[in-house]
C-alpha cells in the first residue's frame, strides 16, 4: 500500500459540487414524520454535510466536483461528497422544506428554511488544515449571519421572503455533525497510535463540541441534534489503509476492531458531554443521532433495511475495480476516471471509501424520523 501523504487525504477528504443545480427545486414526496419540523434547521460540520459551501470557497479542488459524484439524484456534480443526497438534505425533503443552502451560495441564495456552513474537510477543533473552516469559524460564520438577519430585517422588509424569521434563530434545529476528520486526519497523516488520539484528540474534540454547543446557546438556541462519529472501523477507507499494519485485526463483520473502539469510546464520552450540557443549559433540548448504530447494524444486517447487499457490505461503489474494498487512495472516486461509479449504489452504503451513499443516508433518516427511534435519543427533559 503507497503511502498516503496528508495531501492527498486533504483532497480524498476534500469534497464537493456544481453549484449550478437549483438545489432550491428538488421536491420529493415522503410520509410525514414523528419529528416535527422546526422552523429552520443550522447546520455545522464536514463533508457528511457539506451541500456546497467547499467548492465554492475552493473551487476546481475537490474530487467530488467531478462525476460520477451526484449521479443518483442530481445527475450531475452537486458540490455533495456522495452520489445523492447527504442526511441533511433527507431531513429537508421529510419536513418538506426546499434544501437547506450553503452559507457560501453565490446564486440567489433562500435562507428561509435555514442555512448550511459544513464545510468538506473542516475539523471541530481550532486547526486550519486541511481547511480553515473548523467549527469555532463556522459558529462565529453562524454569529455574523444571524447579526445580519437581524439588521436586514429592521432595515428593509423585503429581505423576510429569503431569510430565516427571527424567532427561528431561538426555535430551529441546531445540527451538529463534525470529528471525524479530527480522527482520521490524526490517525492517518500525523501518524499517531489509537490510544494517542484517544487521550489526546478525542478530550479537544468533545471540548470543541461542547463549546460550539455553548456558544450557540449563547445565541439563543435551544434544540440540537449531534450526531455521533460513524463507525470508521468499517469503512473501506480505513480497511484499506490500516493493512498491513499494527490495528488491522478484525471482528466478525469484517471490521477493524481498534478503530471502531476507540469510536465507541468518543461516542460514549460524548453522551456524557451532552447530557451534562443538556441539564446545565437553560430550555435545551439536545438529542443524540446514533450514526454509529446505524451503521454496525446495516453492515451486520444488510437486508434488514431493504436493499443493501451483504456481498458488498465493506465495499466502496466508486473505486477502481479491485481488492476486498474496491478501494485505493491512487485511484479515487472523482480524482482518476479509471474509477468507476458501480452499477447499483444504493445496494452499498459507502459511495467512495469513506462518505455515504444517498440510499444509507436515506434509510438512516428513515430511521431517526421514526417515532421512539432507538437512533435518536434525546435526554430527558428537567
Ligand atoms: C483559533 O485559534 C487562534 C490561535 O489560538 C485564535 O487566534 C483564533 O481566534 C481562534 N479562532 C476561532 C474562530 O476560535
Ligand atoms: C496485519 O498486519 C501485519 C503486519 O503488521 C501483517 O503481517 C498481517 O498479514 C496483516 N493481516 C491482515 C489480515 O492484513
């Protein structure tokens, strides 16, 4: 396996679109949901949800402004590091709202039903690589937006129309999906072991997240949905990367067993942040999305939610063609046209080693907007 240097991670990691699609347009009928939609939705974090704001702050960089990334649904390059659609954008479409905007639009932008500053690439913790969007930025982003809402507002009355209204800066949903680079990003290109990172990473993580939590409170805001950190362990990314090495023993699905610990044990620690948080900060009502869950139970079941294939559980759909994974960092997704798209993505739930195809992120909002859904847990209210 060649070495991959942090370059090319920073690309691999780097993701994104063509900000030619109205992504205002896309409609799509789905069954109402037990979630009530909120009044606009905020969204922070990286590629898993960056519908745009990477491509447009660094045009031309990222693999996932080439095809075959968007084919699924937007049939073209859609700044999204996937197929399709993020989860994001799955809960837009269940609460029928128009997709939720990146902050970086430069097309007429409509921020009416919220605004979206993830940016591919973006750490929680205050560090510029790969890129300088790390959380603190994009809640300070969030601060300056809201300031000029506000301002607007008073000013010129037209500006209601494509802005969030102002009691939805108190009543929205504040999403919060950001760490995994922070891990990756240290296990890979700096090099250092699982039980580095967990002591010292994963505590500057938690306290980034805790902050950003804070800050927006600060702010006003009440409701948050933090999602946990996927189960890196099983992606071919990592499967790839980790072999032959000191962390590549598996477990009975296949996946790696010391990434996927040290997963569970951000995750754990991160339950304990947020029901702290959610006793200490004044009416919120913070909930976690149990992405991890989801994901060991889709790999360890893959017809259980119709549709994925066990063959290809631990493959990517776009690689180059070959090994257990369909997976090289040589020949990636977007970046080489010698890999190719599979035929059928929505039988994988990983598109391109490490991001998600639009059926997984489907199926997961399926999921969490079940009433009582045990991937959504919010902590009891006080
Ligand atoms: C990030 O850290 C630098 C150096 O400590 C500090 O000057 C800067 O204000 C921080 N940025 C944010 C957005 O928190
Ligand atoms: C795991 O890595 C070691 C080297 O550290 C190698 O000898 C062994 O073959 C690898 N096992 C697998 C299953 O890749």
């Amino acid at each position: 396996m060649a070495n991959l240097t942090s370059y090319d991670l920073m690309i691999c990691l780097w993701v994104i679109f063509n900000f030619s699609i109205d992504i205002g347009e896309a409609k799509e009928t789905q069954k109402p949901t037990s979630l009530p939609p909120p009044p606009a939705i905020f969204v922070f974090g990286d590629s898993l949800s960056d519908t745009g704001n990477a491509i447009a702050a660094f045009p031309f960089l990222a693999d996932a402004e080439n095809s075959p990334y968007g084919d699924t649904f937007f049939h073209a390059p859609s700044g999204r590091f996937s197929d399709g659609r993020l989860i994001v954008d799955f809960m837009a479409l269940a609460w029928r709202f128009p997709l939720i905007q990146p902050y970086f639009s430069n097309i007429v932008p409509n921020f009416r039903h919220g605004i979206n500053f993830a940016v591919s690439g973006a750490t929680a913790r205050n560090v510029t690589e790969p890129v300088p969007f790390f959380l603190p930025f994009q809640t300070d982003h969030f601060v300056r937006f809201k300031r000029n809402v506000i301002a607007s507002l008073k000013s010129n009355k037209k500006s209601a129309s494509h802005v969030p209204a102002i009691r939805s800066f108190e009543d929205g949903l504040y999403m919060i999906f950001v760490g995994v680079n922070d891990i990756i990003i240290s296990l890979f290109a700096n090099k250092q072991p699982p039980s580095t990172v967990v002591k010292n990473i994963i505590p500057q993580v938690l306290e980034a997240i805790a902050k950003a939590v804070q800050d927006l409170h600060k702010e006003g805001a009440k409701n948050f949905m933090v999602f946990n950190i996927p189960a890196i362990g099983c992606t071919p990314l990592l499967l790839t990367l980790a072999s032959p090495g000191p962390y590549n023993s598996t477990d009975a699905m296949g996946c790696l067993k010391d990434y996927n610990e040290l997963v569970r044990f951000f995750n754990h620690e991160l339950e304990k942040v947020l029901s702290y948080l959610n006793l200490q900060l004044k009416e919120s009502k913070i909930m976690v999305a149990d992405i991890y869950g989801f994901m060991l139970e889709a790999i360890a079941h893959p017809s259980k939610y119709g549709g994925f294939d066990e063959a290809v559980k631990l493959k990517a759909c776009c690689g180059y063609g070959g090994g257990p994974y369909n997976y090289s960092p040589l020949v990636s997704c977007g970046k080489d046209p010698e890999a190719k798209s599979c035929s059928d993505p929505s039988k994988y739930t990983s598109w391109d080693g490490l991001h998600l195809t639009d059926a997984f992120s489907g199926k997961f909002v399926g999921e969490i907007m079940k009433e009582s859904s045990s991937y959504l847990r919010p902590f009891k209210l006080h």
